[in-house]
C-alpha cells in the first residue's frame, strides 16, 4: 500500500473550515471537466501523516466544468476529491480520489468522468503527478485481476481441473505483480529527489529492493529533509535497513536449551538460515520439514540453521525441537515471546521469518520457504 494512500484514507476529518471559490482573477491552478458529474461538490485538499486541510471548493457545472483557483503553497502530497463535504473526508471511497504532487507553479488540466473519477482520469500540466496516476491505474489493473482470479478459484474447487487452475492463476498473478513492480522501480530511478520516488516505492517490499529504498531515501533527504512523509522513509530505512537484503546480519547471543551462550556470528564461513519459529506457531511446525530435508541435503555442502524460538515455556520448546527432528543445528530463546530481543533486533512482527546469510554474514534472502528455499540453497551451494 502506498504511503500516500495509507496516511489519508481513515483520517478522523478536515481541520480546516471549507474555503471558498476564488475570484476568477488569474488563470485557475488546475481546470477540470468532470463528465455526468455536473452539480457535485469537488474539494482540493492537502495531504499530511495525520490531517487534510482544504484549499479550494467547486461546483461541476452543467458543462462539467470547474476550476481551482487557490494554489499550493509548496510542494507536497495533493488531492482532489469528488462528492461529499468538507466534513466528509473520511468517507471518501479511493474511486473519487485523484492525487497530486505538485508546488503550485504548474497549470493542470484534469479530466474524467463519473461513475469512478479516480480510473477514468487523465492529468496533463504536471509530469509527477501523470506519472503517479500512471502507477495507481496499473496497481488497479493488478487488483481487478486479483479479484477476478479469487472469484474464479472460489468455484469448482471439487473439480480435477482445479489443481491445474489454481497454478495458472497464480501463474498470472505472478507475471502481473512484477509487471507493476518492475514499474515502481523504473518510477523511483526517474524520479530521484522528488515525492513520485517515494510513493513507488510503496509497491515494492524493503527487504527485496534495500538499495534502491535507500538510495531514494538519501536523495529525499538532501532536498525534502522537513516532509513529514520523507520522515518517515528515512525513519523506516534506518530502523529495517539493518535486516535488509544486503546489511550485513547483527549478531545473536542467546542461550541454548541447554544454557550455553550461542552466537550467530560464529557460524561465518557457511551459509546460514536464521529462522524465527516456536513450538506454538503452526505455520512453523509445517514448515520445519522443508528445513529438515533443506539440512540434510546440504550440511556437508556449508550450510547450517540457526534457529531462533520465541516460546515462553522451556518445556514446549524443547519437546518440539525433538518432535520435530530438529536437533542437528543450532536453536537459541530467551523465553520472552514477542518480547524477545532477538525479534526486535531483527523486526520480527510474524513467524515464521528466517534470513538466509551468506558466508560473510551478509543477508541474501529473506522468507525463502518450500521449493523456494531448495531452489536458492541449490543454486547457491551447487
């Protein structure tokens, strides 16, 4: 989800009164044709972490025009909201909301049409915000297929067919999602330094682009240090950064089961999975299997497991481990939980969560499970 999106949709209201339409004394900061829409409210609204403040109201007129006078002030996150009030905000649905990044200094020319403004907009007059209207039209594209895959497998699950249709269907969500990833990306190269950065990389997970949210982090500081969304990024890149695809791992020290001091570090030299599990954690247990099998195929081969429990109670810990058959390699707990020093190192907030670290204690991996975990420990262990 976008940082934009996340940050305005459940917002408790305006802080500001409804402002009024401005003289036509200059030419209007964005003009718009909103067709079949004639009679709706439209609002120009500023975006923050925590409020909206309104700038501008118009009529769609029986010409489905209307104009926004009132011009930014400074460069920042924009929208322009179709029906309701100004104490409506909250309830807008996210079809009626086209967003803008923009300093006021450009003249933007929008147009659409009802009954869902947001997906039948064009923008011209502003090249940030054509290309993020380009990025939400194809994250709307991906949903609209997620959607009708999901309907389509929900029925005829009984069928013999359906096997071969659930792995065609994740066929294509798969090509449709890197499709749009591989655009946010294209999107934060070019725009280095500017907010169209920051909001593709919401379509993109830290821990599989660290660089490029660190690089894009760096050049928005150097020029939007006091946005309060840019805050947050380097904020965020600092704090999950450390566990990224590319950070060099922090050591573990934990006890054993049997109260020996083990470390993470002392394993450099092979291949090492740090995996969060517990013996209460279901997902966990039916993934340990795969790291059985994963342990066994390639032990000899450099690799090892270093696996992290966040149980509470010893004695469930333990009889898992052996139930399990879990005793070649190496586990550590401090028995505190979600309150474990190790998941907040790491910033586990969901197990089960594993790291895969190269020899150097470099991580390469993160949340390799089932055939994808074989298909990376054997192509990097050949």
């Amino acid at each position: 989800m976008l940082y934009l999106i996340l940050s305005v949709l459940f917002l408790p209201g305006l802080l500001a009164p409804m402002a009024c339409q401005s003289p036509a004394k200059n030419p209007p900061f964005l003009l718009g044709k909103a067709e079949n829409m004639a009679g709706e409210h439209v609002f120009l609204e500023k975006i923050f972490p925590d409020k909206l403040i309104l700038l501008d109201s118009a009529v769609v007129g029986s010409d489905f025009e209307f104009k926004f006078f009132k011009k930014p002030d400074s460069y920042g996150h924009y929208r322009v909201r179709f029906g309701g009030t100004a104490g409506t905000a909250r309830q807008a649905p996210y079809s009626h909301l086209i967003f803008l990044l923009t300093d006021g200094q450009e003249q933007i020319r929008l147009e659409t049409k009802a009954p869902q403004p947001a997906l039948n907009c064009t923008l011209t007059g502003s090249a940030q915000s054509e290309d993020l209207l380009m990025l939400l039209k194809r994250k709307a594209r991906h949903e609209r297929l997620a959607d009708s895959l999901r309907t389509a497998l929900n029925t005829r699950t009984y069928d013999s067919d359906f096997p071969q249709r659930a792995r065609t269907a994740d066929s294509l969500f798969y090509h449709s999602e890197q499709q749009l990833k591989g655009l946010a990306r294209q999107m934060a190269e070019k725009h280095q330094g500017n907010l169209v950065s920051l909001e593709a990389l919401g379509f993109l997970k830290m821990e599989e682009d660290f660089p490029l949210f660190k690089k894009t982090a760096s050049a928005l500081k150097s020029k939007l240090a006091d946005n309060p969304f840019v805050k947050a990024l380097v904020a965020n890149v600092e704090v999950l950064g450390r566990t990224a695809v590319g950070a060099e791992a922090p050591d573990i020290r934990q006890p054993a089961p049997d109260g020996t001091i083990l470390s993470l570090h002392s394993l450099r030299g092979k291949y090492v999975l740090l995996d969060f599990w517990a013996s209460w954690c279901r997902p966990c247990r039916a993934e340990n299997p795969t790291l059985v099998r994963a342990f066994q195929k390639y032990k000899n081969k450099g690799f090892d497991i270093f696996q992290v429990s966040l149980d509470r109670d010893k004695t469930a810990w333990m009889n898992a481990i052996q139930q399990d058959g879990l005793s070649g390699w190496h586990h550590v707990s401090d028995l505190k939980m979600w309150e474990s020093e190790p998941a907040k190192l790491y910033n586990v907030t969901g197990i089960p969560k594993s790291f895969l670290l190269d020899p150097q204690g470099i991580i390469i991996a993160t949340d390799l499970r089932g055939p994808a975990l074989e298909a990376k420990l054997a192509e990097v262990l050949k």
